[in-house]
C-alpha cells in the first residue's frame, strides 16, 4: 500500500526545488516529522530538537510523534505535539483528519528525520508546508534541502541530517528528567536495593534488562545463568522487563524469589523507568528501546549484541561496552571490570530547562496514556 502512495505522490507533486539553508525565508514554524512506535528510535530523533531550535531560536517547533513515544520527548524545547495512534493507522479517515489539521497549521518547513520511513516521507510531502528538509535517498530529489553521504551508526545519521543548519549537534540522545521525578526514581530504588541491603543511602546496582525486539532478544536461559553468576559475585542487580516479555516474568521471579542480591522492579511508565535507570552503575541490555535510553542518560552501557545489523545502534561512548555474542563468563567480566573502576564513569550534562517554551499535546483518538518500561 504504501509503495503505491509513494508512486502517485510522485506522479502527482513535482520534485522540490534546491534550497539551501540561507536561502529559506520567513521560518516562523517548524514540523518534526517522527511517527514511529520504537522508543529507541523516538530517542535517536532529540538531538535534532534542539539543532533546530539554535538555528531557529525565534520560530515554533512541533512534533508529529505517537502516543508511545512522546512522553520521551518531554521538557525538549518543543512547542506542540501532534500525536499518532495505531487506532489511528488502524481506522484511515483518521489520518486523513490528522493530515487536514497538519495542512491548516501553514508549516514553513517540514523535517523529515528518518530517510527510510514511508510514512514520513508522505506526511512531508502532502502537509504543504513551504519548504522540506530530509536525507537524500537514491537520485531523485525528494526534499528543498538534502543531507548528502551515509552514515554508518545511527547517531551519525542526525548529526548528518542537521549539518545544512550550521550548528552543533549532540552525536547521542537526549533526556531531560525533572527533579520530581529523580525523587520519585530515588524513592523507587531505596525500596527495590533495600530488600538487601542494611544501608538505606547504599543504592548502587547493576540494571539488566530482559527484554528486545524479535531476533535481538537472548533467551530465557541466558538470564536465568546471569541472575545465578551475579549471585555468586554478590553484586547488586535489579531485573527489568520489557512490554513484551510478560511471558518471562514467573520464571525470573521465581529465580529471584531466594536472591540476597537482587530485584525484579515491576513495569513503570517510562518516565519513571528512566528515573530509576539514571541512578544505574551500567545498564546490561540487548539492543533495545533502554540501551538508547541509558545513551540520553549518559548512563555506560554494556550491550548484548547478537545480529550485525545492531552494531550501527549500539552506544560507543569510552564508558560504553559492546559484547558480541558473548558468554556469561564475558558478561560478568564487563560488570566487575566497570565496578573496578577499569571503564570511565558516565559525564552528568547538566541541561536547563528554564527557557523551553511551553509545550502543548494533541492526542488522536484512542491513545493511550500509559506507558510500561
């Protein structure tokens, strides 16, 4: 279906004519377009937030994002939010109204941050707004303003696309958490460490995460082998899951039920969940909607990379750790070599948050405002 839009948008609409960025006149307002339901690749997107706002001091941003995923696009230096539902995508005349409300706004420039979404692509070309930007894709002119040459890690793929605005751009994601919610984090984790712990300011641990998406998860016996090596080494865990892993959830439980090191925390919205995971030592992951999430939190990472095509994903920090394929042996070595000392602690970015404008949410129909870790 989409190849066939993508076709008569082609037919229809002439291909844009080359701008460049000095050249744009009258940017008063801005649309990101990133409507997808990965959190990962929601968090990959930020940096551009904030290229365009030093580019465009004056100039209102929004944001075409999901229901899932705006939440990680809070205390951003975003204007409005539009929102996409999967009801939505699910029910046409929706999108078609959603459409209609992104036409009215009169937009002077349209962003579209993923080369490689369809549907991006297609929410850029049929809003109207006077000029688009984008990464170019094979030899046809597809935007006023194309970032040019490939990139081979996905964090290269932003910087690359902000390079026509002529300002610096962060080569990883963004997360600005509130002060309240570090509280809450902070509360959160007393209560999981101190189930084993006698010291109630003694709240540093190991974060691992069960959890991936399809062919990037390890399987149940491979966690099971890490919760039994970080036992023995008596070092301080706790167990998250994914939305998607529900299914492992009795099995761990029961490991832990004897555990005088580790917890299992319960889904929290992912806000919270990040509270909590700022507070981590390293997080061990496999690629996943967290490892970019401890990247926005310059939380080190050692991550559990299993296919080739990760390794465009993977944080690549100095304090950062990537194991391929690797056995429970290779894990637990990573984990103490970070507790030792022996890998460079995370920087803390401090980021104001004083001078965001104010920011509105649009919902679509029937989205959902809860979230799970």
């Amino acid at each position: 279906m989409k190849r066939y839009l993508l076709v008569g948008i082609r037919y229809i609409l002439k291909a844009p004519a080359p701008e460049t960025i000095d050249s744009l006149v009258g940017i008063e307002k801005i649309l990101i377009i990133r409507p997808n339901f990965r959190l990962g690749n929601a968090l990959i997107s930020t940096p551009i937030i904030d290229a365009l706002r030093e580019r465009f001091p004056s100039a209102r941003i929004d944001y075409l994002a999901t229901n899932k995923t705006w939440p990680l696009l809070q205390q951003r230096p975003v204007n409005h939010f539009h929102l996409l539902s999967r009801a939505a995508i699910l029910r046409p005349w929706q999108c078609v109204a959603l459409l209609r409300r992104l036409r009215a706004q009169r937009y002077d420039l349209a962003v579209q941050v993923s080369g490689g979404s369809t549907t991006g692509f297609i929410v850029t070309r049929l809003i109207g707004a006077r000029y688009s930007m984008g990464s170019r894709k094979g030899h046809q002119r597809w935007y006023n303003i194309e970032a040019e040459g490939k990139s081979s890690h996905a964090y290269d793929a932003i910087v690359n696309l902000t390079r026509p605005l002529g300002v610096a751009c962060r080569n990883r994601p963004l997360l600005q958490l509130t002060e309240q919610e570090r509280d809450q984090g902070m509360t959160k984790i007393r209560q999981l460490v101190g189930l084993h712990s006698n010291q109630p300011s003694d709240t540093g641990f190991i974060a691992i995460f069960v959890g991936g998406h399809q062919n990037k998860r390890w399987p149940l016996a491979f966690w099971l082998m890490l919760i039994d090596a970080m036992e023995a080494r008596k070092i301080r865990y706790v167990v998250f899951l994914g939305p998607e892993e529900f299914r492992l959830l009795a099995p761990i439980e029961q490991r832990l039920m004897p555990s005088l090191y580790g917890s299992l925390c319960p889904p929290l919205t992912i806000r919270h969940f990040a509270a909590v995971l700022e507070r981590a030592r390293v997080l061990v992951t496999p690629d996943s909607g967290p490892m970019h999430l401890a990247a926005a939190l310059d939380v080190a990472t050692i991550s559990l990379v299993r296919q080739k095509k990760s390794l465009a994903f993977v944080p690549r920090e100095p304090y950062d750790t990537l194991l391929w394929r690797p056995e429970i042996s290779t894990v637990v070595e990573a984990i103490c070599g970070n507790l030792d000392g022996q890998v460079t602690t995370a920087p803390v970015h401090a980021i104001s948050v004083t001078n965001y404008p104010k920011q509105r949410v649009t919902p679509q129909p029937s989205a959902a405002p809860t979230y799970s870790s």
